[in-house]
C-alpha cells in the first residue's frame, strides 16, 4: 500500500484517480503530477516502483501544501 502526504491510497485504482483521494489534489493536479513525475496516467498504483512512488511524495511535498 502507497502512503503518501498522510493518506493510504487505493492501490488498485490508477495513479491519476488514486491521487484525487489526497486532500487539496484534484483530477488537474493528479494529471500535472503525472506527467512532471513521468508516470503514465494508466499505470495502476500496485505497479509503481518504490522510486516511483519516492518521485510522487517529493514532488507532493515541494509543489504543494
């Protein structure tokens, strides 16, 4: 399970969708983060890459509050 900015998400679901479930994150930010991270938007959460998931949180971190 993914835990990133404090909230468990869904490991099931896509990156772009899980990302929503982060308060403050909508589908606008969701698809940013995607694509500054360089994830593909289909790609389900249970396939990231601990590094993938490590770039997801730092860039979380630093753009948003």
């Amino acid at each position: 399970m993914a835990r990133i900015a404090g909230v468990n998400i869904p490991t099931q679901k896509r990156v772009e969708i899980s990302l929503t479930y982060i308060f403050g994150i909508g589908r606008t930010h969701a698809k940013k983060i995607c694509a500054k991270s360089n994830i593909p938007s289909e790609r389900r959460v249970h396939e990231l890459t601990d590094d993938e998931v490590v770039r997801i949180r730092e860039l979380i971190d630093a753009d948003y509050k």
